[in-house]
C-alpha cells in the first residue's frame, strides 16, 4: 500500500508571504545569476586587462631593442575584444538581473500576480 502526498499546487504554496517555498527559490536564483554575470564580467575584464598588458610589453619590447613597433598581433586584438565584450555583457546581464530582482521583491510585497480560488 502506498502514500500519496496532498495535493497541494505550487501556486497555492506561493500565496504565503515571506518565506514561502516559491519566493525563497527565486531569491535563490537572483542571487546566482548575480554571481554567475559577475564572474563573467570580473573574467571579460581581467582578460582584457591581461591581453593590454601583453600588447604593451612587446611594444616596449620592440622598441627597446631599437626595432620599429608593429601593430600587435591578432591573438592580442581578439583577446581584448572578447574580453572587453564580456565584461560589457556581464555588466548588462547584471543590471538586468537587479531590476528583475526589484521588480520581483515589488510584486512580492503589493501581491500583485496571487492567483486565488
């Protein structure tokens, strides 16, 4: 013989203030796409600070050794690009992610969105 749970919806779970099931997921998930956009942006930036700084040192390179300087080579270019990209990607995602989060916490707070039955 066996059990059966009650039957009870998630979104009648949800209707609880603070605390509930629903919203402590989603304060969950805020909080790891604010922390997963943040590393993408911290890496995008660290990349593109790690290829300038490579770029500059054979600059210096070259031009200590009395050599006319070159434009840097590709691999430098397409690293900085990437990674200024992904820092510019991580900054929008973030801002994203706090409005979405103000907007959750709004709803959350007026009850706006509760189905009833």
């Amino acid at each position: 013989m066996t059990r059966r749970a009650p039957a009870v919806s998630t979104v009648e779970k949800g209707n609880e203030r603070d605390g509930s099931p629903n919203q402590i997921g989603t304060n969950m998930m805020v909080k790891r796409f604010a922390a997963a956009f943040t590393i993408l942006g911290g890496s995008g930036a660290l990349a593109a600070v790690v290829f300038t700084i490579i770029s500059g040192a054979q600059y210096r390179f070259r031009e200590d050794q009395g050599l006319q300087p070159e434009y840097a080579p590709d691999f430098i270019v397409f690293g900085t690009y990437c990674g200024l990209w992904l820092f510019a990607l991580g900054v929008v995602a973030l801002a994203v992610t706090g409005i979405v989060a103000g907007a959750t916490r709004k709803c959350a707070k007026s009850g706006a969105g509760e189905v009833t039955r």
